[in-house]
C-alpha cells in the first residue's frame, strides 16, 4: 500500500494533523494501537486553548466543542487571605479558553476523518520504521487480525506521545521522500 503520509498515533495530533492534510488534499494513514473504543473513553486534560478552539471550528470538528464545552474566561487565586480574579478576556484581547476533554476532541476528530473517507487503522500491533534514511520510507505492522502490512510513504510522523515507539527512530530524522 502506498500513502503520502503515514502517521503513528491516532491522538490528537495524529488526527489533527490527518484533517489538514486532507483539507490540502493529502493523502495519509493514521496508525493506531488501541481501539477506537479505547481511544475515545481513555479519561485525559480537559482545556484548550483559544488557537485550538479556534482551528478545531475551522477545520470542521467545533461544533460539538461550541455546544457542549464550557468556556472558561479567568480563574480565581487566593493569597494573603485575598482573592484576585484573574480575566482571561481582559488580558488575551478577548481570548478564553474552553474545558472540554482530550476524549471528547478524540471523538470529534475521529467522526470528522471517518465522515470524510479517512484512514485510520485501529488495533494495529509492533509498527516497525523501515529504510528512514532513503527516499522511500515505509511502515510495517500487524493489522488487527495479526496480518502482516507495508506502507510505503512519502514522510512518516510520529504522533504516538512521549511513551510511543517511534521515539528512538524519528527523533531527530526529519524524513520525507519529495516535497508535498
């Protein structure tokens, strides 16, 4: 199989990143170890950040986020027996940021990639880093049924986290084969 990108990590940044290459009509692979079940009620933080609200609605996956977080405009510290509100808005020019959990974004980018036609390969076990210092970069892994499969890519990102088993091999290889 071939792909322009193959991404490890169907997380936040892996799905992420999966939506705006589609958006610039770039083909890519999510690779994943857990199931979707297991992604999506995996209990995580639970605030964003204005920017991410933001790209979240423009990139097609805010709706929910608008209906259902709460956005949260300042916080309350006390010291000295006095309590100081801290403004968000006052502070940002009108900025806020939004509770809304890691899992519910999860949820929201998985329906998003899957509604549009994308590639996300649940369960997939031993994801091995293939020929990184050549101009075809592949991926092999076991599929969920234990079957054995290559992908062949462009460029290969990690988005698996910071206990994900691409960390040694693409830490510090910037790999690709041609310019997208």
């Amino acid at each position: 199989m071939r792909t322009q990108v193959g991404i490890i990590g169907a997380g936040p940044a892996g799905l992420l990143l999966s939506q705006l290459l589609h958006l610039a009509g770039i083909e890519s692979v999510v690779l994943e170890s857990r199931s979707r079940d297991a992604i999506e009620a995996t209990i995580r933080a639970g605030i964003l950040e204005h920017g991410t609200v933001d790209l979240m609605e423009r990139i097609g996956a805010g709706e929910r986020l608008k209906r259902e977080g709460f956005r949260h405009d300042g916080i309350h510290l006390r010291f000295d027996g006095r309590t100081r509100r801290i403004d968000f808005p006052e502070l940002t020019g009108g900025k806020s940021v939004y509770l809304y959990p890691q899992h519910e974004v999860i949820k929201d980018l998985v329906a998003l990639r899957l509604r549009l036609g994308g590639d996300i390969r649940f369960e997939v076990k031993n994801v091995t880093l293939h020929d990184l210092d050549t101009t075809a970069p592949r991926l092999k892994y076991a599929n969920s049924q234990g079957a054995v499969e290559e992908i062949h890519c462009d460029y290969i990102v990690g988005c698996d986290g910071t206990h994900g088993g691409d960390r040694g091999e693409l830490k510090s290889k910037l790999v690709y084969r041609r310019g997208i």
